[in-house]
C-alpha cells in the first residue's frame, strides 16, 4: 500500500500527466514544455532554479547573456501558461481532484486538491497582449507586442518632441535676438546654427522582420532605403546579418517604426541647442534618407552606420569607426599608436551581464559639398548615442574636449574636422560618468 508521502507526488504527477496531454495544450508546444520545466523542478526540490534567468536559458533556449531586464520572454510566457490552465480547468481539467496554479509574481507551481469553486481569480498583474503560441527555437531575438507598443510609443514621443521644438523655434523668431552659443560650443555648433541654413536631423530607425506572432528579428539593408512596414518580404535578397533562426511557419514581414531612446533623448538635446539659437531644423529617419538628401545642407546623424545606412556611402576616410562584422560591435582604431588599444567594446558585469561600459563617438566630418559638414553622433549603444549628444551640448565638457584639441595644430591650423571617443559609464541602465579619452584631428584632402 503506497505510503502517504507516495500517494502526495503520485496525485501530483498525475495532475501534471493530465495536463500535458490535454487537448488545450496539444496547442501550444511552449506552455507545455514551461509547465513541464518549472513542475519537475518544484517535485525535485529544486526550487532555486525556477527563476528567470534559468527558465529562460534552459526551458526557452534563451542564451546564456539573457538579460530578464531587456528581454520579457519569461513573464509573457508565464502570463500565457496561467491563462491555458485557466481554461483546462475550467473545461475538461474541471474534475481534476489536484489542481496546478501559477501565483501571479511567483513562477513556482502550487498544487491545490481542494479548489475553490467558481471562475478564476483574476490576476492582478499588468496586462501582455497575448497571441498565438509559436514554435520554439533556441536562439533568435525577439521582443514582445507590448515591447513593440512601447517602441512605437517612443518613436512618436519623438516626433512630439521635434513639433514642440520646431513649433517653440518659429514662434521666437519673431524675438530680437537668440542667446549667445557658449564659446567652448562654437567650434562644433558653429556650422549649424545661423547665419547657416537649416540642418537635418538624422535619426537611426533600425530594420527588423516581424512574423505572425508579433516576434521581431534584427537584420541590416544592403542599401540605403526604407521598405514599406507591414508589407511581406518576397526573399530575403539583400538583407544581411539575417538571424541564425526564422520562423518555421507563417509570413514574414518588414517593420521599421523603432528608433531608439537614447536617440530620442538625443533629439531633444538638439532640439533645445538649436531652438536657442532661433535655428530652423528638419527631421528625417535614416531609413528614408538617401545620398542625395544629404547634399547642399549640413547634417546631424543620431546613430552609426549600423543603422545610418548613408554613412557608409560618404567619401570619409575617419580614423575611428564601427566595426559590424563580429558577435558584438565595436569601435576600432585605425591609427591606433603603440600602447593603445585597438578597439573598444562594451564591458559587462560579469554576473549578471549588463552594460556596465559603452563607447562613442563625436564626429565632425567633411559632407558631399565643399563647405558642408555632417556631425555624427553614435555609441555602440543606444545609450552611447544619447551619451555622445549629452556631452557634445554641455559647454562644460566640450571645453575640457577644446582643451585637448588645443595642442592638435599642424602649419595650417587646426583642423575644423575631428573625432572624439568617448567612455561612457552605466549603472543600473542609466548613463552615470562621461569622459573623453581621446581626441584625432582629420585632415581633408
């Protein structure tokens, strides 16, 4: 006769045999394989492991640089596996004499031989739009339809961002005068603010492929031309750096509404230097921008060329640059002296894995036409852009930059082009320390 410690894990077994081979989870292979992991865990006593990051990483094929603070896989999926017990319970598990519940905020399983009667509780938690469960796959990037929402969000709080501005900047034009441009500023704003003509604004919108499901995967135009959103993709003919995994069913689609927020912050940098000095100004995503564009204006890009596609059409021979071609990007030093590094990469808590250093990069450059200039301001990151506009409009740190362009003089002067790297420290996802670590004057031959 089984004892009773026997008969307590066989009716728990048998509730989760019941559930996995139920016909509302015949449907979804994702839940199932998520109940599966985190019960065998909670019958094992292994309660340590049924946490974010391992749900992630060993139940949801997540890498093991899975960051639970910029990936929301988990908790979407958790949300999805509460509502399908749910609904097996509420059907054909409603005789079940063990029942599996999920509290809200906890991912470890609870079993429940006396249920209350009635409907569900209803969970008090935020609420994740939910959509057909899709195969699972080890590895692939992808972000949630509530992430999505929250980009496209960001992406028209900019665009409310550069109205206000240029709405602020044509009513002051009818004031006498605009406010003098600090000194330490001149050298690199000068060109972009009056007597000059309006300049454009640049801002990186990155391209992804969006599939059925509302997961979306990173990729990189050969050219320098947006696709329509939402139209299918016929091939994937001229993309690059295409995921190692695509959905196995259902259409796959452009989708280029996402910029990011350091971009967004960026803008709003720009925005105020350029309002302050009574300066018109255009804005344009890079998606849309083309070499033509560029030419009889001066230019300000937010953005590498990772997503600035023009940049790398541009007759620039820049001495720090973005390097694509590996796992990660970095920033390489073309004319890097002896003792110095080659390149410059972003640096992680070892632990956990988040951004702990980004680097980027002012730089003035020479643009198609004589006498016009193209200003770019990129990091590796997104956080590294808005740190590099940050920096490149405080009067403050542009003079310790001027006082190290000072001994940068060749016989003909100094030269109006240049480029500075610049470190950028980060602490819990916020920019806490810049610094310029070097300076290169370029010439224009």
């Amino acid at each position: 006769m089984p004892s009773p410690g026997e008969r307590f894990h066989g009716g728990r077994r048998a509730a989760i045999e019941r559930v996995l081979h139920s016909v509302a989870f015949s449907r979804s292979d994702s839940s199932r394989l998520l109940l599966k992991f985190i019960v065998e865990k909670s019958l094992s006593g292994d309660l340590d492991s049924i946490k974010e990051y391992t749900i992630a990483t060993e139940a949801l094929g997540r890498p093991p640089d899975f960051d639970p603070k910029a990936d929301s896989i988990v908790r979407i999926q958790v949300q999805r596996l509460r509502k399908r017990l749910e609904e097996y319970y509420s059907d054909e598990g409603r005789g079940d004499p063990v029942r599996i519940v999920i509290p809200p905020g906890h991912y470890i399983p609870e079993f429940r031989t006396h249920p209350e009667p009635g409907p569900p509780k209803k969970i008090d938690e935020p609420f994740v739009p939910t959509s057909p469960d899709r195969p699972l796959f080890a590895t692939g990037r992808e972000l949630s339809h509530r992430f999505l929402i929250g980009l496209v969000v960001v992406l028209l709080g900019a665009v409310v961002i550069m109205g206000l501005y240029l709405s602020r900047a044509s009513g002051l034009k009818a004031s006498p005068q605009a406010s003098p441009l600090p000194s330490s500023l001149v050298p690199l704003w000068h060109v972009f603010v009056p007597p000059n003509g309006p300049p454009l604004i640049v801002y990186s919108n990155a391209m992804f492929l969006t599939d059925d499901y509302g997961d979306v995967y990173r990729v990189f135009l050969s050219s320098a031309h947006s696709l329509p959103s939402g139209a299918k993709i016929p091939s994937l003919s001229g993309l690059k750096n295409i995921p190692p995994v695509l959905p196995r069913t259902g259409n796959l689609r452009y989708f280029d509404l996402y910029t990011g927020t350091g971009e967004v912050v960026a803008a709003g940098k720009i925005a105020r230097l350029l309002g302050a000095q009574k300066q018109d100004f255009s804005v344009e995503r890079s998606g849309l921008v083309s070499y033509d564009n560029i030419r009889g204006g001066n230019v300000i890009f937010l953005g590498s060329s990772a997503e600035d596609a023009v940049l790398e059409k541009l007759p620039i021979d820049a001495e720090l640059v973005f390097d694509l071609s590996g796992e990660d990007a970095v920033i390489r030093d073309r004319a890097s002296a002896p003792g110095q590094p080659l390149s410059y990469r972003l640096g992680r808590d070892p632990k956990t894995g988040e951004y702990q250093t980004d680097y980027a990069l002012i730089s003035l450059l020479p643009s198609v036409d004589p006498g016009r200039y193209v200003l770019v301001l990129a990091g590796i990151t997104t956080l590294g852009t808005q740190a590099a506009a940050e920096f490149a409009t405080s009067p403050a740190q542009m003079a310790t930059l001027e006082n190290m362009r000072g001994g940068s003089r060749g016989p003909a002067g100094r030269s109006p082009y240049f480029q500075s790297l610049l470190e950028v420290q980060i602490r819990n996802g916020a920019i806490a320390r810049i610094s310029c670590l070097l300076n290169r004057e370029l010439r224009h031959k």
